[in-house]
C-alpha cells in the first residue's frame, strides 16, 4: 500500500477508487433506534494497515468496545475499507472508512455516497451519512455513524478484530491517557523488562500546542519523538525511559518510566505474558503477521532497503518446497553483498519463527550451502 501519509495528496491512496474496490462480505445486522425501513450490511471488513494501525496516530484508529464492562475495556481497529450498506427511503448508502479527513491526513475520514452522489470525506460517519441524506431528502435529520457501521454489534467488530496481533489499551496517569499500541520484552530491569518494539503515545501540549509524544524502546536504546503537523519536531534518544524524558524537559511532573507506561500493572502482566511472534507457512501472506516477526528478528540486523517480504511471497508461491538460503537471499540483496554471522543468525531465526525448517545434512564446516523447507513435515524432505 502506498504511504497513507504522504504530504503529496497525489501520492496518498485513492479514497473513491478503495469504495469501488471493496470485496463483499456480507453481514446483515440490526440497528436500534434507527427508522423501521432502514436496513444495515457489513460490505468489506477493510485492511489492517501496519503504519497506520501501529504507528504514530494510532490512537485514533481503534474504539472502544462500548458494550464492555469496566474491568473488561478492549479496543476494536477502525480498518481501512471497512464498507456498510444502508437502505433508507429505498435509496442505498455506502459509507467507507479511507485515510486522512478533513483536519488530518493521518487520521479517519468516512466517506458516504449513494447513486452518483459522492460527498466530502468527513470527520465522523454521523456527519458523513446526515449530510448525504439531506442531499436526498432536505431535512436535517441525523444518523448515528457508529450505529451504521455496526460498531455497536458483536460480530461486526468481532470480523473487525480478526488478525489483530496485539490489542492496544490505554492506562491514566492522573489527566493523562497513555496509549500502549506495541509490546516488547526483555531482561533490563531499568526498562521494567520491557524491550525492543515497545510503543506508547500520549497526547499533551508543546510549544502551547496540542502535540503527540512516542516513547518507544529500539533494540538496545530508548526514544521519544514529539510529533506536530504530521511531522517530527523534536526526537530525544537515551539509555533509559527516565533519561530521554528527562532530557526532553517535558510534563516533569512524572518520570520517564511512568510516562512509558511500564510502571502500571496492566503493562507489566502484558509484557509478562507476552510471546515471541511466529506463523506458520500459510500466513506467509498476511503483512501484519510478518511484519511483527521482521521487527523482531531482523529489521535491527541487516539493510532497510531489501525486499525482505516477497523473499517469503516468492517461496510460498513455489512448488518446490525447499530452497538454498544464499542463493534465494541474493535475489534481494544488492549484487556482492557480503552477510555478516549476526545476519545469518537473525534471518535463521526469522526463518524458524515463520514455520521453516533447518533441513542441512551437513555441517557449516562441511558445505557453505544452507537447505530450508516449509514444508510441514521436514522429515520427509
């Protein structure tokens, strides 16, 4: 998918070519308190967008469950496509979830259209699915937007939950809302065991402006990026949570660790339960599974620019299923690249975590040659 947010509209996704787009998948479903000729479909469940739902903004692309009880909060992902149908007065509308709205680029814009009517990319569905019906009917009667895309309804966001790696949650530190949106793990005790993929933002005045501040942990060092207009205004690295904090001379009403979120007992059972990502070969497909595997295994360890996905697209798409690791990994890698031992290891436990097999019948000393199969059954191979 292109870059959702991109500064050059030209090169941001197509919100009216996503709406022509969708695949159906259809679910009907009631709604209350709405007109009694009114009819309700789940079109397109949409996609998870791993930059937009584990990035940044991603505090404003998931809900919460409004029908959980208080000791069993749970957020639900707004997804990219989401498609609903709905009847009123025998004229259908379709109301689609894109990228960017009017105030954001990076935030939900809902669009509603209805015959060849296409209106304006809103802020909220309400306003999206109202407008076009007063373009219809002439009266100013309102629709809740929520109630239209099923987000009310148990299966619906249910579908809408399928293939969440990691649910987000939001703990308070007083008046503040910190939203933890990845988890990482490791034995530092000064990060309460928390390690590399750990993400959490909250949302909090710079320069007398409304701002949002990143406090993530990079493989062996901490990091808070204050981000303003959709842009990085100021980035601070440190050995600790408390020492970039401290650095950054922000809300010192509250020390670094705290303004992670790692001091609060929710995190600590989540870092505490949580697991090495893997997959097994079918998944091979889904980019939000493999990209939690790449940031765990190898992102930190080889090139950014390699084309590391279709290295598993193009196995899983193969008959055969062996391969010789150095040679399919030449296919990526620029001509004469020279692997360093931390690499190999790093692509060696990728490739394990993905559901492969070490199948060499020798040793590294023997032969330089590597054998890997997907197959399920590798001693078969």
């Amino acid at each position: 998918m292109k870059q959702c947010w991109d500064t050059n509209p030209d090169n941001r996704p197509d919100a009216y070519k996503i709406t022509k787009e969708s695949k159906p998948v259809k679910y009907k479903f009631k709604i209350s308190a709405q007109p009694r000729n009114a009819t309700e479909e789940q079109l397109d469940n949409g996609s998870l967008v791993y930059d937009i739902h584990y990035g940044p903004y991603s505090r404003f692309w998931w809900k919460l469950n409004s029908k959980e009880n208080k000791e069993n909060v749970t957020y639900f992902p707004l997804r990219i496509g989401q498609k609903t149908k709905t009847c009123r007065n025998n004229y259908d509308f379709f109301i689609t979830i894109v990228v960017g709205n009017k105030d954001n680029i990076m935030l939900p814009g809902y669009l509603c259209q209805c015959n060849d009517y296409i209106g304006q990319i809103e802020n909220d569905p309400s306003k999206a699915i109202s407008l076009a019906y007063a373009q219809f009917f002439k009266n100013e009667t309102r629709f809740s937007g929520p109630l239209v895309l099923g987000w009310q309804d148990d299966n619906i966001t249910q579908q809408l939950s399928n293939d969440v790696l990691f649910t987000p949650m939001e703990i308070l530190i007083n008046s503040l809302k910190i939203f933890v949106y990845e988890i990482g793990v490791s034995s530092n005790e000064n990060w309460h065991n928390a390690g590399s993929g750990y993400k959490s933002s909250l949302i909090h005045k710079y320069n007398d402006r409304q701002a949002i501040y990143v406090s993530q942990i990079d493989d062996d060092k901490c990091i808070l990026e204050i981000y303003q207009d959709n842009q990085i205004k100021k980035r601070f690295e440190g050995e600790s949570p408390n020492n970039v904090w401290n650095n950054s001379g922000q809300i010192k009403k509250y020390n670094g660790n705290q303004l992670f979120g790692l001091e609060n007992f929710l995190i600590q059972n989540s870092i505490q339960q949580h697991k090495v990502p893997t997959c097994i070969s079918k998944e091979w497909n889904n980019i939000i599974i493999m990209e939690q595997l790449y940031k765990y295994h190898l992102k930190r360890r080889t090139i950014a620019s390699i084309n590391w996905h279709q290295f598993f697209l193009d196995w899983l798409n193969q008959d055969n299923p062996i391969i010789e690791l150095y040679s399919q990994l030449q296919d990526i890698y620029p001509k004469n690249y020279k692997f360093g031992d931390r690499e190999i290891r790093a692509w060696q436990a990728m490739l394990r975590a993905a559901g492969s097999y070490n199948i060499t019948p020798w040793t590294n000393v023997e032969s330089e040659y590597q054998f890997w199969t997907k197959s399920f059954q590798p001693e078969y191979e």
